[in-house]
C-alpha cells in the first residue's frame, strides 16, 4: 500500500473527514506543525470567543503532533511553524508522496525545497486572484510565486478561481488536478425540521416569513455591514408597499446574524435604531435578529431554519466561503459578492441564487428584491442538486488516483 505524508498546521473539520477516508486506501500519516497548542482551546480574537469545536477531529487516522519552537506559535503568521525534526520525523515514516496544505509557514517550505526531486511534492491550497494588488507589488509577487510553485509537482485545485492562480504562478495544466473544495454535505443535509422550527418561533418568525442568514465572523473582511444596510433600506421599500395595498398579509421579511466580531456592536446599534424608529412609526415586529457563535453540531440547524443565505464578504482574502457549501446541502438559496472565491462555480444565476458587486449597496438591494421575487423552494432545490458534486468522496477519489 503506497505512503502518504500530509503536512498540515492542525486539525480543520472540513479536512479531518478527507484524512479518515484517505486512511481506507492508503498508509497515511498526518503531521501537524503547530504542534500540540494546535489542539487545544483557543481564544479566536477575531470572534472574541474562546472554543473549541464540538465535533471530533484525531480519530480515524495516523498523526503526529510535532515539536514546534515558534517564539510565537500559531497559523497566524508565517514564521508561527517551527519544527526542528521535521525532515527526520518525514524520512522515518518513508512516505510515497509528501502533499502539502500551504506553504506560508517556515517548516512547510521548508519540507517542499529538502525533499523536491527525492519524493512528490503535492501541494493543496484556494488562494485566488479575486483581490486588487498594485502593479509593483503585484510583479513582485509574480516572481516569488513562480519561484515557491517551482518546488512542487502537482497540485490540487478546489475550483475555477483557484486554478487560475495557480496557472497565474507558473503550474501547468498537466500538473493541475481537480478535487473540489467540500462539507460533509450529508451532515447538513440530515433533517433537523423540528430543531429550526424551534428556532424561528423563538425568535418570532412565522412560517410563512422569509428569512436571509449571515453565519460568520463579524468583521470588515465578511462586509455584514452592507447587508443591514441593504436589508434596512429593503423593509422601507416594503412598508411604503405595504402601505399601498388594500391588505397587509404579505410574508415579513427577517434578517439573522450569527456570530460575533469587531464589528458586532456597531451593527446591533444600527440594527436597534432602525427597529425602534419601525416599531414607534409604522408598528412592525421585530425582524433584525442576533445570535452568538454556534458550534458545528448546532450550525445545520441555522441553516435549516433560514430560506436564503448571503455571503457579502469583500476580502482580502474570501478565497473560498465554505459556508456557502454549508447552505447548499442544508437547501437553501444562495447571495453571494463576486468577490467570494467559490460564487463562479456554485452559484448559479436564476437556478439556485444569485451574485452581486461588492461593496454595491444598490446592487445588494436589488439582488435581495430580485430574489424574493421568486420562487424560493425551487432554488433550495437546485442548491441541493449542484452541491452534491461537491464531496468529500471526489476529493479522495482525485488524490488516490494520482499515485
């Protein structure tokens, strides 16, 4: 059975289930750099939370946690990984094939230049070409890209954007092998009907309400803040509509934050004042709507109690969204800005969702107006149908094949 080494930072949920199939088929060993504070709890400063994931994520599968002498150990920057013995630990275990997730940090270059021309180089990563760079800088990133893809041998792209950039920094097509971005699609999918009904009556939402889903980090980098103010001016719009007609039975229309970040103050202010000013004026409910970071077992059923989910992030760095991934296998329409890495190719315009500008406040309300227009179960269903092909199984299907 041929040897595959990994050499990854620490335990990601979206990858640990990839490592337990790969296992099946292959004598698999998977170094972890940041060593053993990289499975502890950690305090995320950009949430404000300490947590860890209530998911399991070191079973299943051949580890090592490896020594890590960083003065500052962690992923957030490149010289955060320091092993020592890596190269000794990597040579112990003999491996076919080295696949590398990254190659910011110090001991992961370091891995992909020791052992180029004696064992395969693979390489995994979603870095895009999505965010604006000045000419200058963007030539001296040219070079050095060409210089760090030069030390592999093929390399596995999660979706169109992030083929292009590695095509962009000099790997052929013939060294590049797709093996989509995924979720455990089944897990979101598993019907929690009766948990996300709960849900929404407790935050006041009726059946027959619509309601639009932001899940994630509340900070500049995701853009919350163009979406509430593309929702506040959306419920003007339709309490003058309102005020037209004869009847006042339509749906009401509620917005969901979950999360916490920099900018979760800011936002609950701007949301309180424009409910305040609709409750005093114009006798509406409540319909801006908040709630704290919720852990992997509990997200499949903010997913399910939404019916539209939108992504307005404006980078740097949106390389992918997994949480779009996340809201198609739990069915549900899909907002994204063209500045999220996976919108190209999962999000289908009039068949599951759409896509707007980013930072185009204009563009936003009229994507949501548009989209509440229509038929909204048969986006959910569409969503379901595209994701599919986005697994776990494709992904390990790719990689076996290469050796």
């Amino acid at each position: 059975m041929k040897k595959l080494a990994i050499i990854i930072s620490h335990p990601i949920q979206y990858y640990v289930p990839i490592f337990r199939l790969l296992a099946k088929q292959c004598e698999l060993k998977v170094f972890y750099t940041w060593g053993r504070s990289g499975i502890a709890v950690k305090y995320d400063p950009d949430f404000g939370k300490t947590f860890e994931w209530d998911v399991p994520l070191l079973d299943g599968y051949n580890y090592e946690l490896l020594e890590n002498t960083a003065k500052d150990p962690g992923s957030h920057h490149g010289k955060g990984i320091i092993n020592p013995n890596i190269l000794t630990r990597i040579e112990d275990f003999s491996p076919n094939v080295i696949l590398v997730y990254g190659y910011i940090y110090q001991s992961h270059f370091k891995v992909m230049r020791y052992f180029k021309g004696k064992i395969p180089i693979w390489f995994r990563g979603d870095s895009t070409l999505l965010d604006h760079q000045s000419a200058f800088k963007s030539i001296l990133k040219k070079i050095y890209l060409k210089w760090v893809y030069s030390f592999v041998d093929k390399a596995f792209y999660v979706g169109t954007n992030n083929k292009t950039y590695f095509k962009a920094y000099g790997l052929k097509e013939s060294q590049l092998f797709f093996a989509p971005h995924a979720i455990d699609n089944e897990r979101f999918a598993e019907n929690r009907k009766e948990e996300a009904e709960a849900l929404r009556s407790r935050l006041g939402i009726n059946k027959k309400d619509l309601l639009i889903l932001f899940a994630g980090k509340l900070e500049q980098k995701k853009n919350p803040t163009l979406l509430l103010d593309a929702f506040i001016k959306l419920n003007q719009l339709k309490t003058k509509n309102d005020q037209r007609s004869t009847t006042n039975d339509q749906a009401t229309i509620h917005l969901l934050f979950v999360g916490n970040g920099i900018l979760e103050t800011e936002l609950k202010q701007k949301a309180s004042n424009e409910q305040q000013l609709t409750r005093e004026k114009k006798g509406k409910t409540k319909n801006i709507h908040f709630m704290d970071f919720q852990n992997q077992s509990q997200m499949p059923v903010i997913y399910q109690a939404c019916n539209i989910f939108c992504l307005p992030s404006q980078g740097p760095a949106e390389t992918w969204g997994l949480a779009i991934n996340e809201a198609m296998a739990a069915g549900k329409a899909i907002i994204a800005s063209n500045k999220v890495g996976c919108a190209i190719d999962l999000v289908k315009e009039d068949l599951n969702g759409k896509i707007f500008n980013t930072g185009d406040l204009t563009n936003l309300l009229q994507t949501l107006t548009d989209i509440l227009s229509e038929d909204i179960n048969i986006l959910e269903i569409e969503s379901r149908k595209i994701i599919s092909a986005w697994n776990f199984d494709k992904q390990v299907k790719t990689i076996i094949n290469e050796f």
